[in-house]
C-alpha cells in the first residue's frame, strides 16, 4: 500500500471512481483546447494511480496508460506547481525515460496540477511536443493551461458528486432490500446469504458473506456464503492467520481494508491463502456485541481494488442490519425454547391436577359436575 502523499492521492483517486472510466466530452474538450493554446500535437489528463498513470482524456496519443515509472507528471507533484521541461533529452530526470528515448519522441513538457478541493494533487493536465521548446510555453500559454487544470479539477469534483449521488440513491435502496429480507427470512442461515447476496451484487464483488468470530478472535467460521459465477465458497472454517496479519484490526473493531493482497504489508507475508481462494482485495467489517467482536461481514474482490469511503458506510451499515436480524432470530429462538419448556411444565402439572381430581373426586354423586370440570381441565393442559 503506498505510503504519505501517495496514500492519500490513492484514496483521492478511489473517492474519485473515475479511474477505468469511458471518454467524457467534458474531459475531451478541455485537452483539446489545451492541445490547440499551446499548438503541440499531445495533450493528457494525467491521474497518478500507485503504479501507472491513466488518461481520463487523451488528445493526440494512442494509448490510455502507461507505468508509473515512465509518468513525467509525477516529477515533483507533490508542489502543485506548474511543471515544465523544455528540452526533456538533456533533462536528468526523463533524458532515459522510454517514452522520450523510443518511438513517441517526447521531447518538451508542461504540466499544470490538477488539485482537488481537499489540497490533494491527483495528477496534472499536460502538453507534450515532439520536437524541443527552447523558449517554453509563453505567459499566457502557461495561463491557459492552468486555467484548463483548474477546470478539469473542478470537473472531477462535481463528476464525483454526481456519482456519489447515484451510488448513495443505490445504496439505499440495497439497505432497504436488505431490511425485507431479513424481515421475511426463516432463519439466520437464509437471512446471511441473501444479505450478502444483495452487498456483493451492488458492490460488484466476487464474494461476499457473513461469519461468526470465535472468543479469541483467532478464527471464523463461515456458514454460507454468496459468489459470483467462477467464484468458490469457502464456507467453513478459518484461521485469521493463514491470510496474513488480518487479526489485530477485528479484535479492535475497526474495518480490515485490504486494497491489493500483492502489496499489502499485512497480506504479503502468507499470500499463497488468499491467492488459492481468489482474494486480492477485500473489506472486512466486524460486528461488535458488549465491546467483543463477535462476527463480521466480508467482501472479496479477485482484483486490485480501491474501496471508497462510501462503500465502506454501507458495509457498515448492512453488517450492523444483518447483525441485528441475527440477533432478533437468536431472541426469538430462545423465547421459543423458553415458551415450549413452560408449555411442557404447565402441561404436566394440569395431568397431575386432573389425575389428583380424578382421585378425590371419585365418591361425588354428581357425575355431571365432575365430568364438566375434567373436561376444562383437559382443554387446559392441550392448550
């Protein structure tokens, strides 16, 4: 997982959602002007992810990623300042980089920032020529290009707001599934699977489920869980220490997120667990009863995966739901055990009553009295 301002570009990025997306005209637009302001023949919308940068839009390049390590856009990003490299074969920081030595011929840059609301730098809005600028970018090329920085920063917010709006108005509606199935179910086996049924389809995970913590918070026990198509269960039990260092989190009650296993410093150590059962990145959300973890809820992915703040506040909010239901089917279950022990004793005394009456009654000459309160008595005791 990375470390610092990288970190918290990644969970930017993840709150973003924009990564993998398709072409949007407003993105296009603003590389395109910038590519015409400043007469060069590429122009990019450059997202630093932890290891490639992707190009939400691209005007002049054929490709929509490349490695990390080729990126320019990461050269001082952290500034938030205007980047420019006239001449990018004699600069010491990019004269090797592939993409300046082969065959695209990268010779000048200019990259201006792309900063969110929140002060994190995502990536930056670049121009790239083909032959050496010795002059560089005039003042007002410069201008215009941070001007078109500032608005696709201002796009992503508002892109943001308006997916996170979708995704809340979907979420809601899962919890309000959620809360009828867990109405309607007959027992906590069929309310477990279709409530993780419901979280791993709206969250399009690979594998989701509900398991029992045992009192040392040292393994869990998985009764049934849901997968999607290819995915296999893993119903049953497992030692929280065959997957990596996943144990200290859910003894303190707070949410195990895992990003990608592959370089994870809690999963890496013991990956072979997770890899043979199709885990590269999961969220596992413990349920707390009297201070003491006592099951959770978890999702898999068999993929990299950034999980957005407000996915992890469903989860919760499903776990805390799905928890609930278990506990009102546990109540239930114990007054119906409870109700049945009293049936039984009640039962048992009334055919002691009745045998006793029959005894004490036997020498009353009013058989007809007598009959008539057996008869209430046996209506009693089948009660």
């Amino acid at each position: 997982m990375p470390d610092g301002a990288a970190h918290l570009r990644a969970r930017a990025l993840a709150d973003l959602m924009v990564l993998d997306t398709p072409e949007e005209q407003a993105f296009d637009d603003l590389v395109f002007v910038a590519a015409k302001a400043c007469a060069v023949p590429i122009a990019l919308i450059t997202l630093l992810d932890t290891e490639r940068q992707w190009f939400k839009a691209r005007f002049g390049l054929d490709v929509c990623e490349t490695e990390i390590g080729q990126s320019v856009c990461q050269i001082d990003i952290d500034r938030a300042d205007l980047l420019e490299i006239v001449d990018l074969t004699i600069d010491g920081r990019t004269k090797a980089n592939p993409l300046v030595t082969g065959d695209r011929h990268f010779r000048a840059y200019a990259g201006a920032p792309l900063v969110l609301r929140s002060g994190i730098v995502v990536g930056r809005l670049c121009v790239i020529d083909t032959i050496p600028r010795p002059q560089g970018l005039s003042e007002m090329e410069k201008g215009m290009l941070q001007a078109l920085a500032r608005l696709a920063s201002e796009n992503l917010e508002l892109r943001r707001i308006a997916h996170s709006s979708e995704r809340m108005t979907a979420f809601q509606t899962a919890l309000v599934e959620i809360g009828e199935t867990i109405r309607d179910s007959r027992d906590t086996e069929q309310m477990a699977f279709a409530t993780a049924g419901i979280v791993g389809r709206v969250l399009v995970a690979d594998r989701a489920g509900f398991a029992s913590v045992d009192e040392a918070v040292e393994a869990i026990e998985v009764e049934t869980d849901w997968t999607a198509p290819g995915t296999v269960s893993i119903a049953g039990r497992h030692r929280l220490d065959a997957y990596g260092d996943l144990r200290e989190p859910l003894a303190h009650g707070e949410p195990l997120v895992v990003w990608d296993a592959l370089a994870d410093q809690r999963t890496l150590h013991n990956l072979q667990s997770a890899m043979r059962i199709g885990v590269r990145s999961l969220v596992n959300m413990p349920v707390r009863e009297n201070g003491k973890t006592v099951a959770v809820f978890f999702v898999h992915s068999a993929h990299p995966r950034s999980w957005p703040a407000e996915e992890i506040a469903f989860l919760r909010s499903a776990a805390d739901r799905l928890e609930a239901g278990v506990a009102q089917q546990r109540v239930e279950q114990q007054q119906r055990i409870v109700n049945g022990e009293i049936a039984h004793r009640l039962k048992n005394t009334l055919t002691m009553v009745q045998a006793i009456a029959n005894q004490t009654l036997r020498q009353v000459t009013d058989r007809e009295a007598v009959y008539a309160f057996e008869r209430r008595l046996i209506a009693l005791s089948a009660a």
